[in-house]
C-alpha cells in the first residue's frame, strides 16, 4: 500500500513538472514574440529583402503573382526607399517607391523616371501620425492577441541565441480582421480609395453625372466584396534575434472574396456561370521578409525630384494607357 502510494505521487510529482515545463516554455514563446512586436515599433533604421507570392484561384484555374521587393528604411519610416518587381501573367513590372519630407513618391510604369507626389493622406486618409499609431496599436493590438490565443504554438532555440516561434491565428482573431477591413472601408481607406477613382476615371473621359454614378456604384462593389471577405487562415513563423528584434517573418494566408457583385457592373447578374465563377475567388499568399542592420546607418538612396518628373494621377493613368 505504501509503495502504491509513493508511486502514485511520484507519477504525479513528474507530470506536474511536465505540464509546468509546457507551461513555462508557452509563456517564453509569448514573452519573446511580443517583445519583438514592441522593439518593431522602435525601431529607427533597417533594411529588408524578400517576396511574396500569391495564388489566386477562379472556378477551379489558378493564377500565379509573384513579387519580390528590397529597401532601406530610417527616421522610423519618414525616409525610406523600395524597389519592387512583380510577375503576373508572363509579365514583369519593376517599381521604385520611396518617401521623404512627408510626400510619399511612386514610379509610374511606362514612364521611366516619372513619380506620382502624395501626401500620406492622399495616399492612404490618413496623416502620417495617424498612420504610425494604428501599426503601433491597432496591429499590435491585433498580434498580441493572435499570440495570446494561439494555436499550434511552438518554440524553439536556434544558433546565435536566436528563437523560432511559430502559430496559428485564432478564429476570434481572424473574425475580428475581417470586421475591421469592413469598418476600414467605411471610413478614411474608403475616401481615398473613391478619390483615387474619380481621378483615374477622369482620364477616360467620364464626367459629371456619369462619374458620380459610376464612382456610387464602384464603391457599392468593393463594400459589398470586402463584406464577403473570409479569413480561413493566419500562420506565421517569426526568428528572434538575441537582442529581441524580429529578423525574418514567413506568413501564410488563406482568404475568400466574392466578386460577383462586379457583374453588376457589368450588365450580367442574371448569367449564372458568371455568378458561379465569381462567387468564391480564393487567395494563397506566403510572404518571407528579412530585417537586417537595424539601427545602423542605414542609407537611403532617392532619386533627384523635380517639377519635370512629378505626374498627377490623370498623366499617370495616359501613361499607362498608351504602353
């Protein structure tokens, strides 16, 4: 009976030093992940390289986009440089973007040389500010959470005091990702995004009455697209560095949107193969990014700006239409 018993607490004693090792090595991973998340947010200067790849699938055929971009990034993002390549279709694209003084500056395709000057408002409703606290609140927010809740979580130790810690999203999150692009098109995202439209439409020559009620019927499209938005999947695989920074992100998403409503547009709501064919178009996207020289002196390289090489978005858009 004696031995039974010590053997009974004995194998109680291990497990709970079991559990209590899973338990300790969970909370490490959770410690070491929103750690990076805060460090993110501070850091100054860095540059980063990698690609992300997306599949996207329409009525059981696959379409393959790949883009890599590389770039230099300092004052905490007030000056930075990217260039990107994209591939689609058995076409390539090559694209610089860089910002500073406040404007953001995009390379036009099919005008080399040529930038599109916006404010940060103009470019994404919202001022530079505003922009920076929502990456160091809301997505935080969004992180910190995910990690708190995670699925499938691992740790594990690598060489040079580097940590790898992997998860899935939870549900909750994911619901609460989705609901947030809706409310996102509501508000500031949704203006510019209608802006951007009358300017681009301008150039084929819709005016007036037409543009309003073009422009009415677009916004109707997109807010009814993003409302069918389905988030089936967040997986992401973070290495940590010694000093607690995030030097490589792989991230896997899965995703749905129903693109029926543009048949609307188009004349053809009652085609029922149409309508099949566009009601779940679904996204696989994997994207691999690397931080290096974080805090260094990181240089920048712009090109010269001037009146002559500055485009509005109605010269950019003729660029475009005539390549």
């Amino acid at each position: 009976m004696k031995k039974s018993f010590i053997c009974l607490l004995a194998g109680a004693v291990a497990a709970a030093l079991v559990f209590t090792g899973c338990q300790t090595a969970e909370e490490k991973a959770v410690a070491k992940y929103k750690t990076a998340l805060v460090k993110g947010r501070e850091m100054e200067s860095y540059t980063t390289a990698g690609n992300v790849d997306m599949e996207v699938g329409i009525s059981g055929m696959n379409m393959d986009i790949s883009i890599s971009l590389d770039g230099s990034v300092k004052d905490k993002g007030k000056t930075a440089a990217f260039h990107m390549v994209t591939q689609a279709m058995g076409q390539t694209m090559e694209t610089d973007m860089f910002s500073q003084d406040g404007y953001l500056y995009t390379g036009v395709p099919g005008a080399q040389g040529k930038f599109i000057k916006q404010s940060y408002e103009e470019a994404t409703g919202m001022q530079y500010q505003q922009l920076l606290d929502m990456s160091n609140t809301e997505m935080t927010a969004i992180y910190a959470e995910a990690i708190d809740k995670a699925e499938n979580l691992t740790c594990t130790q690598m060489e040079d005091k580097k940590v790898n810690v992997t998860f899935d999203f939870p549900q909750e999150t994911l619901t609460s990702m989705e609901n947030t692009m809706v409310e996102m098109l509501s508000g500031s995202m949704g203006q510019t995004m209608e802006n951007n439209l009358r300017e681009q439409l301008g150039v084929v020559g819709l005016s007036g009455q037409e543009l309003d009620d073009f422009v009415k019927q677009m916004m109707s499209v997109y807010q009814e697209m993003f409302s069918s938005l389905t988030i089936n999947k967040i997986a992401m695989n973070t290495t940590i560095n010694k000093e607690g920074y995030a030097v490589n992100q792989k991230m896997t998403m899965e995703m749905s949107l129903d693109f029926s409503s543009l048949l609307n547009l188009l004349g053809e709501a009652s085609d029922p193969i149409a309508q099949a064919q566009l009601k779940n178009i679904s996204f696989k996207i994997t994207a691999n990014m690397n931080v290096d020289n974080i805090n260094e002196d990181v240089s920048v390289e712009v090109p010269a700006i001037s009146e002559e090489n500055i485009l509005t978005q109605e010269e950019a858009a003729a660029y475009q239409l005539a390549a």
